[in-house]
C-alpha cells in the first residue's frame, strides 16, 4: 500500500511539474476535475516528445527505486526520529532550491500568493484532488439536501428564437473586428450587416468555472428556468456543456464527415433541424463552439483548409518547440474558422427565415506566451491576465433590440439578457431543506 501511494504521487508530480514548466499553469480543483473531463483526442494533443526526459527522470526512475525499495516498519520512536531526519534533509534541499529560484517566486508572489500555492507540489496535487473530490461527492452525503425553488413565466409571449453560441478560448485581441491588424481573422463576419460588435470580460480562465458565470446565477441554470416557463429549450454541443443543460440534455454532434473527426461547424445542421420544427412563439437554443481555439493543438480544432497562415505550430510544446510567429499563425487559423462558423450559423438563420436574436460569447481568452504564460486556467482568485480575460460578444439579431451601452459587458449580464428577450419573469427563489 505504501508503494502504491508513493508511485501514484510520483507520476502525479511529475506531470504537473512538466505542465507547470511549460506551460505556466497553475494546479488547483478544476484543474484536476478537467483531466477527468478530457477525452483521449485531447490527451494526445498534449504528448510532446519534450516529455521523455521528464518522464525517464521523474517517473521511471523514482518508481523503480521505490520498487526496489524495502520498506521496514520500525518501532514508532525510531520510525519518528528517522522521518523527522528526512524532513530536515528534504527541508535543506527545498529551501537551496527556493533561493536558486528566489527572484522569479518573489516576482509570482507580488502578483498573487495564491499563485505560489498552486504552483507548490505536491501540495496542490493533493490539494486538488482532495478538494475535487469533495466536490464531486457532496451531493451524496450532505445530510439535507438544498434545492431551489422558483417559478418561471412568459410575461409576454412572442415570435422569437434564441441562440446562444459559446464559443472556447477565443480572445478579443486576435479579431479583426476588434481592431487586429496583423492580418483579417474575420472576412465572413466584416461582410455582415448590422452586427453589434461588443466588449466582455470573463473572470474565469477554466472551462469547468466559466460556463456557469454565462449559463448559471443565483444557483439556478439558464436552461432550468426557459424550459420551466414553457419556453422549448434545446443544447446543442461539440464538446460537453457539463451539467449546465442538465435540464434538457445535450445534443452531441456525431457522424461527422471528417474522417470521423468532429468540428465546431457540425452543430450547425442540428441547428438547421431544429429550426425547421420552427413555426412560431419562443425557442431558447444553446450552441456549444467547444472546439473553438483551445490549445494546444491549433490544428485539430478546425479542417486543413483552414490551415491558411502558415508556418503552424505543429508541435504540443509550444513553449519549446514554435516559435511565436508559428504560434500566432496557428492561433490565428482557429479565429478564422470561427469567424466562418459563426457565419454558418448567421446564413443558417437567416434563410430559415425565423426571427432570431443569436448572441456569441466565449468561455475565456488564451494567453499565447505574453509574460511568459500559455493557454489559460489561471485559478480563481487569481487576477486573469487581459489575454484570457477580454473576450468577444458579438449580437447579430433579425429584429429590433435594444442594446444598453456600456464600455464592457461582464458574462452574467448574458443571463439577464436571455430573460429579458424571452420575457421570463422568474419568481423569487428561496432554499428548501429536504
């Protein structure tokens, strides 16, 4: 038993030591609910052939010397005075190490100390995981069940489809819609009449937290309350939206024509097919872009003909092995193939001829080795940098709204803003003990 634990906290080390190496992330709760969350495409995203030396020195070595080992259970006061030896020692070496590395912990602590204890192993494996696990079984052992009661209306019933599109770690700062020079990232959308191009900011940088700051308020989910006020609710995803359409469930796009690969542009029939039951009053729909421009493999997120900026980073250590210009270029690749995306989903509206309101809006931005940082999953309580916090919010609408200006848009407005264009009055909600 003592083995087992010793080998499954060395490989667990290790592998956050080589993610927060390379790619600056910081390892917490989410972090580890969303290795439980990633299927096998993502895991081979993220095999780098800069993982052999991390993986021979800090995983096949430590484990064979803990097999060869022979593990002698000695009596308590000896066994005490011997482990508080090894705690000095290990104690000498962790402290050399932190004054070798003093200026850059220094530098992370005035950013944020809560930085430094993610960043602490095995303390944040053990951390993380202890604390996903909490997470995850609660609901089966608290003693009184919270649920939420409340109660939805249409307030005035009219002709008119939502959707809501989320998109995945797309960031403002590489749309040309926004004002991106380096090159145009979105010819389908610049060509498109009356689009409301607006300012949001995301306050979480992992998937598993930033969809409920869009989908969820005051503990009760979007799709909860449309589909209680009657109004016919549907969630159509490439990529799970977790538990946020637990109400209605999930539409998955599958027997896709890509070689068995799926792209953010297969929910777009499912949508075509929804919208053909269309005749009148109220539908809420849901598209999850969850391909979207999550690294690090750019690549695979969208088609080869989209591959058009070049050269691309090929390569999962991106740190490593690409060099920014590759980078961009590969980043850059999957803000096009949004931008066409979107456009489906606009001709698909339009020449359904229903009247729509669709809204775009991402989970979070992605840091491309601006200070040093990749991809995203800063924890909570930990500033975002603006790369993962300003995000698009892009409203294109067949009839008339209105659009309160304000310089940015936090994601919970978001929420409201379904209500209001449903006219979904929801009751006042108060906690039951059951």
């Amino acid at each position: 038993m003592t083995k087992a634990v010793a080998i499954f906290l060395v490989i667990t080390c290790a592998a956050a030591t080589y993610f927060i190496s390379k790619y600056g992330v910081a390892i917490d709760s989410s972090m580890v609910r969303n290795t439980f969350n990633t299927d096998a495409t993502e895991v081979g995203q993220l095999l780098s052939s800069q993982m052999i030396p991390y993986v021979l020195f800090l995983i096949v070595l430590p484990v064979l010397g803990v097999l060869a080992a022979d593990i002698v259970y000695k009596p308590a006061a000896r066994h005490l005075r011997d482990s508080l030896k090894v705690i000095a020692l290990s104690l000498c070496i962790a402290l050399a190490s932190l004054y070798v590395e003093y200026n850059a912990i220094f530098r992370a602590g005035n950013v944020s100390n809560k930085y430094i204890v993610y960043t602490l192993i095995p303390i944040n494996v053990i951390s993380g995981s202890v604390n996903a696990a909490s997470k995850s079984l609660r609901p089966y052992f608290r003693r009184q069940q919270e649920d939420i009661e409340f109660s939805a209306s249409v307030a005035a019933p009219k002709d008119l489809v939502v959707v809501l599109a989320v998109g995945e770690s797309s960031r403002r700062k590489n749309f040309s819609l926004y004002g991106y020079e380096r090159r145009d990232t979105n010819p389908v959308l610049r060509g498109i009449e009356n689009l409301h191009v607006l300012d949001a900011i995301a306050t979480r940088a992992s998937t598993l937290y930033a969809l409920p700051m869009i989908l969820e308020k005051s503990g009760i989910k979007l799709t909860t309350v449309t589909s209680r006020a009657g109004v016919p609710t549907s969630c159509i995803v490439n990529y799970t939206l977790y538990d946020n359409c637990a109400a209605v469930g999930e539409i998955k796009v599958g027997n896709c024509g890509h070689g068995g690969k799926c792209y953010d542009e297969d929910v777009v029939p499912l949508l075509a097919q929804n919208l053909d039951s269309y005749s009148s009053g109220q539908r809420f729909i849901v598209l999850h872009l969850g391909g979207g421009s999550h690294g690090p493999a750019y690549a695979d997120r969208h088609p080869p003909e989209f591959q058009q900026f070049k050269p691309m980073c090929m390569d999962a250590d991106v740190a490593n092995r690409c060099s920014l210009e590759e980078l961009y270029n590969s980043y850059d690749n999957t803000i096009l193939y949004v931008d066409h995306v979107l456009g489906q989903v606009i001709h698909t509206l339009d020449t359904s001829q229903v009247p729509y309101v669709l809204i775009y809006v991402s989970d979070h931005g992605e840091s491309l080795m601006e200070n040093g940082m990749m991809f995203h999953g800063v924890p909570p309580g930990v500033a975002l940098p603006a790369e993962q916090a300003e995000i698009p919010l892009i409203v294109k609408s067949s009839v008339a709204i209105h659009i309160d200006k304000r310089s940015e848009y936090q994601q919970p407005d978001i929420y409201d803003s379904v209500l209001d264009l449903l006219s979904i009055r929801v009751g006042r909600a108060r906690a039951l003990k059951c």
